[in-house]
C-alpha cells in the first residue's frame, strides 16, 4: 500500500483557466474513439426504420409477407406486432415524452415521414432494400402545414418559462412614446446537422438491457426507456463515450425504442442508424417563426413600452414551444413590458431544442427591433443598449449574478474600431463591393441541475473521475479534467475522466448551456472530499479509496438570482446590389461568460456559435411543400449550411467574469455565441446598404428585391 500524503502535493500552477488539447484528442483523430454506429458486436443485426409516404392518414394494411421472404430479413415490426409501451409519464426534463419516439403504437400517420416498421436482417444493406420494398397501404387525410401570420388557431403554451409575462400598460405608452417601432421578424425552419447521424445498438446481456448510443445524457435516455418499456432502472445501462454532436437533437428518439422492440423480439443485438434524410424528419429541428416586435421610446432612447409577441408551429401530436420572446424578459426593462409565446398545430414533425433554443431566432427580432429603434432616435446602437441596462430583471425582479454587457460592448467596440465608424448607411465602397457593420447583445442562461460524481484514488497514484455526463464534442472530458486536478491538486495528467455510462449515477444532460457546470459542480466536490480524505494520511488499498457527490442539496439552496452569460456581437459585411451576395468580411465576439475552465476549447465553442449565426443569417433554411407535406431537397445537398468559404476571421474573446454561487465560477459558453449573431449581421447589411432584412436567411434574391424595391420573398 501508498500512503497518499506523499501523492497529493499541489500542481505548481492551476490548470482551470490555461490551455489545454483535448485529453481524447489523440483516440479521435487517429480514428481509435469509436462512436455509437461503429463499435462491433457478435451476432449483430441491423434494423432500418420505413416511413410514412402520406402526411396525415391512417395505415390501412402492410404487406409484409414479401418483405420476410426476401435474403436475410429476419423480421418487420409494426403496429401490428410491437410491444405497447407506456406514454402515460412526466420525463427527467419536466415533459410528458413524444409520440413520435413511442414508434408502431397505432395506425394513425400524424406527418410525412412518421416511423411505420421496422425491418431487421442481418447486414445494414439487407435491412435497407427491404424497407425500401415494404409496400404501405394508407387511408390519406387532407393535411394543413401552412405556418402563416395570422393564424386563429395559434394558442397560448407554457413550456419551461410561462406563456405570457405581461406589466404596465402597452398602449398607453405606446400613445406616450415619442418614438415608435412597429415590426414583423420572421425566421425558418433550421436542421441541427451535426456530422454524426444517430444511431444505438440494443442488447441484453444477463436479463439486462444495454443501449450503446450517441446521445447528450445517458441519464435521460435511462429514464425514458425504463419508463416507456416499464423497466427497473438498475435494468437498464446506456454508454455513450463519443458524440458526434448534437446541438439538442440527441435525446430519446425512434431508433433507440425501436432498437430495444428488436433486441428484444430476437434475443440478440440489433443496431439502428438513421440516414440523413431520416433525420430530417425524426430527430427534431428548430421550428419557424413569426415574431412582432413594438417598442416606445422617449426622445433620448428611454424604453417605454415593449412587446415581443411570437408564434411557432408544433405537431398535431406534442405541444413544443419555441421561447422566442425570452430574451426581451433578460435583456431591457420597459415601464410596460409584454411578452407571448404561442404555437400553432400543423401536420408536421415536432420540433425540438436546437442551440440556443428561443434565444437564437429571438434575439435576430428584438436586436435588429433595437438597432431600428437607435437609427429613428439617432442614437448609436450600443449608447442605446447602455442607456436600457436592467438593475434588475426586467419580468423577475431578481437581482443578476453578474451582469457585464456593458464591459463586453466597450471591449468589443474598442477592438473592432466601432468609433470610427459614419453611422449613416450605403456611404463605405470597396470595389464593387457595398460595406456595413452592424452589433447585437447576447444573453443565454446559466442554470446548473444536480448531478452526481465518483473520485477514486487509485493505488498507482493517479485519480478516476467517473460522472455520466456526456462530451457531445465540446471538450467537456477536458474542462472537468482540469476540475478535478484543480480540487486534488495534483496535475492533470495523473486524473482519466470517464463520461458517457449510465452506471456511473445520475447527472444532467449536456444542454441549456449547463452541462459543464452542472458536471464541474459534482466533480469538484467530489475531488476536494477525496483530497481532505487523503491528506489525512489514509492508506490506499489497492482497490482504491473511493468518494461520491450529489450536488441536489447545494442547488436547491442556491439564492433565486437573475443568472445568464452576456456578449457584444460585431460584424462586418460587403454587400454586392449587382448579384445580391452578401459577404462576412469579419466578426468579433466578447462574452462575459463566468470563468473559462479552458480558453482553448471555450474558443472554439464561442467560434463556433458565431459561425452558426453567419449560416443562420446567410444560408440556413428548410421550405416546406405543402402539396406534399415534407421537405424540399432534405439533405445536406439541398440544405445549405456555411461552409470554409463563407467563414471570414471570427475571433472569440471575453471580459472578467465569475458567478461568486458556483464553486468552480462557472456560467455556460454553448448557446451564447449564435445568440445576437445574425442580427449583427443584419444590421450591418442595413448599414451597408440602407435597407432593413427582417427574415431569414438573407439570400441573394432577397437583396436584389429589397434594392430594387420588390416586395420580399
């Protein structure tokens, strides 16, 4: 046995706060980090998902008999024949689960593209053919997926915030207000696309059901089965070690449920993986909207009134809403202050969390609204964000945290050469080329939710830190390395972080931007109970000496505060009124983000978003037919997404910032960087050409109507 006093001694310099490669980066780039589609199994049959033709209807009959005839099919589930699972339940997100996931429960189509069979057999290609054989024959029902302005079905829905914060009396200050803005901000349907398309293998081994899947939460994905399959929860394990992104979209979905209906019809491991068509119609995606946005101002910028009413679609069979009006409750005060979400149902695939979910597409209205409102008080565009700073927040009442938007804009305004720049639109040339600059403020918010962790001290001197927290490619293995080397004091390279396994105990998924400080929160806990553990002079066995946290206590005790990360967006663009392209030059980010565990990871993730926002704001947008229901071209090849060509110089920087309730000083760095990023973007292309794109994408077409004066498209 070691004696851990002589093991302990603290690292010459703290890790958190310095630059660190990614301790899997080696596994990954040399192709040795398997991910959920490639891990081998004996025996392993693979399953493809059919889906519907129709967009509303009910399945009259399948014609199976065919399909099981053909070489190495080995079975087709469907309505007829699958397992009933149990739907009647309140999830670990605080939401009843999707019909959508819960697949071959009854006849009913309730979109194009809804899972009606599965077909397993015994290579992937087999499996392909057959489905694409299997012949469905439906009843079709007329379907509506029009998402228009207007609607009288649109309605009210709470989702993790309240529908409708409403003070003050809006039509009077209106009336009161010396300046007024009345606008209409619209924003498309956008896909998640992340490089690694979903896919799980299920299989029991001992009366125990294992699921290998790329998911954001082994926890979460454990929840959902053993509930819509009524399992024990000790009977259900889940690893996911490498994501290949996820951006929201991995959570529970078809293939997993019809995964474990196969692994369990045919006692053997049967894996699902969905093709990138499939996921556009399974997976979730951003739901399109249509926002208002009125503001009141007195003659020096003063906010009087303020409202931000939106509206997003959802499917006919889960209620999803779209937070859009969120942002406008953080960033600015108003003496009236209203704000609504609603949803229209449709027939079409429910919509799901996508980064920076309500903040993205909301912020695109209410900063570029802002940017409006500062031309018609000829007012800079930050002086008249300065001049509405919030002491409090503005729907809440509740103090913040820590809020440096101020700091973030006069940094960011001091690199970017803001000062310099002639207000006045359509005035800068180079070349051919029309050119604009343009800012947004950016908040997201910083929650942590409990989770636990394992520290062992390892006979040979090093440390394991198990946690199932899930590193969906943001370098979260990494950050909560340097944790736990920060709270043992010892060096990073004596700590291995395993992530990714169920077994491991409850934690929070990787999402809302609070998966690193959820994470951070219970390692470090863990790892400081250890090392006083050790320091005591314990002897370490050679099993190891072992502590576990549960930080549910600690945040339920947290004071009710006002927590968000905060960021000042600039842009540059040229403008070409001759084609209609708009080119981003440059843009710059500076983000009041808590403490930066590590600068060369928090980079990228800034980066990034900001990237995102520039496809956002250029590219990105999936049209619906409504003859048919589905969409236009669903791929990659028909889905326009920013490439290398389209990304100029973007640097990522931030300000000092700490959150003094969280133990590590962490907020969140995941979502804030799309946040204001397009309406950055779009306020330079006013700057640069004198007119205003109020939805999205801005594509050439649209800047050759807006110039020649036709009416957008």
């Amino acid at each position: 046995m070691t004696t851990a006093t002589t093991r302990t001694t603290a690292a010459a310099k703290g890790s958190v706060g310095t630059a660190h490669t990614r301790v899997e980066g080696y596994e990954k780039v040399t192709g040795a980090a398997r991910y959920a589609g490639e891990i081998p199994f004996a025996d392993l049959a693979h399953g493809w998902l059919a889906l519907s033709t129709v967009a509303r209807g009910r399945i009259r009959s399948i014609d199976t008999e065919p399909v099981l005839r053909m070489p190495g099919v080995l079975t087709v589930l469907h309505h007829g024949n699958a397992p009933r699972l149990d739907t009647d339940y309140v999830g670990m997100l605080g939401v009843p689960p999707d019909p959508t996931c819960a697949v071959f429960q009854n006849d009913r189509v309730a979109h194009l593209g809804w899972p009606v069979a599965l077909v397993v057999a015994e290579t992937s290609e087999q499996a392909r053919e057959a489905a694409e054989s299997l012949v469905v024959h439906y009843e079709q029902e007329p379907h509506d997926v029009a998402f228009d302005a207007g609607r009288p079905d649109a309605y009210a829905v709470d989702g993790h915030m309240p529908a409708v914060a409403r003070k003050g009396d809006l039509e009077a200050e209106l009336a009161a207000s010396a300046v007024v803005l009345d606008a209409e901000y619209t924003t498309p349907e956008e896909h998640h696309s992340m490089m690694e398309p979903h896919a799980a293998t299920a299989l029991w081994d001992g009366g125990r059901l294992e699921v290998i899947d790329s998911n954001q939460g082994a926890t979460w994905v454990v929840d959902e089965l053993t509930r819509l399959f009524s399992l024990d929860p000790g009977s259900v394990r889940v690893r996911s070690e490498h994501v290949g992104g996820g951006f929201g979209s991995k959570g529970v979905r078809a293939h997993q449920v019809a995964a474990v209906m196969a692994a369990t019809a045919l006692q053997r491991p049967v894996r699902v993986v969905m093709t990138r068509r499939q996921m556009f119609s399974l997976t979730g995606y951003r739901s399109p909207t249509i926002q208002r946005v009125r503001l009141g101002a007195d003659a020096d910028g003063r906010l009087r009134a303020l409202e931000h009413s939106a509206v997003n679609l959802t499917s006919t069979v889960h209620e999803f809403v779209e937070h859009t009006a969120a942002p406008a409750r953080v960033m600015y005060d108003a003496d009236a202050h209203h704000t609504t979400n609603h949803v229209v149902r449709l027939d079409v695939p429910t919509p799901t969390w996508m980064r920076a979910p309500g903040e993205a597409p909301g912020s695109f209205a209410l900063e570029s609204a802002l940017d409006e409102l500062a031309e018609k008080c000829r007012l800079d565009p930050i002086e008249l964000r300065l001049r509405n700073e919030p002491e409090r927040g503005p729907v809440s009442g509740l103090p913040f945290s820590g809020r440096n938007l101020p700091a973030c804009f006069r940094e960011g305004a001091r690199r970017f050469g803001w000062a310099e720049r002639d207000p006045r639109p359509g005035l800068r040339r180079d070349g051919r080329w029309l050119i604009g600059t343009g800012t947004a403020a950016a908040s997201f918010a910083a929650g942590a939710a409990p989770s636990t962790a394992v520290a062992t001290a390892e006979a040979d001197g090093t440390f394991t830190v198990r946690i199932a927290a899930a590193d969906i490619g943001t370098g979260a293995r990494t950050a909560l390395t340097l944790i736990a080397a920060d709270a043992l004091g010892v060096p990073p390279g004596r700590v291995q972080v395993r992530v990714g396994d169920s077994d491991f105990g409850p934690a929070m998924i990787a999402g809302g931007s609070m998966g690193t400080r959820s994470w951070g929160w219970a390692v470090s806990v863990a790892a400081r109970e250890l090392r006083e553990r050790l320091t005591l002079g314990a002897d370490i066995p050679p099993e190891g000496i072992t502590v576990r946290s549960d930080t549910t206590e600690a945040i339920a005790g947290l004071t009710k505060k006002e927590r968000h990360s905060f960021g000042a967006q600039f842009a540059e663009v040229a403008v070409d009124i001759a084609t209609g392209e708009v080119r981003v030059r440059r843009m710059l980010g500076i983000f009041a983000a808590g403490r930066i565990v590590n600068p060369l990871t928090a980079r990228s993730q800034l980066v990034g978003g900001m990237t995102w926002g520039i496809s956002m704001a250029l590219h990105e947008e999936a049209v619906r037919d409504r003859g048919t229901g589905g969409l236009y071209a669903a791929d990659l090849a028909g889905y326009h997404v920013a490439t290398h060509a389209d990304v100029p110089c973007v640097e990522a920087d931030w300000v000092e910032d700490s959150d003094p309730d969280d133990p590590v000083g962490i907020k969140g760095i995941g979502e804030v960087g799309i946040v204001g990023a397009a309406a950055a973007i779009a306020n330079a292309v006013w700057h640069a050409t004198g007119v205003r794109h109020r939805s999205l994408p801005i594509r050439p077409d649209r800047v050759l109507q807006a110039v020649t004066g036709a009416p957008n498209a």
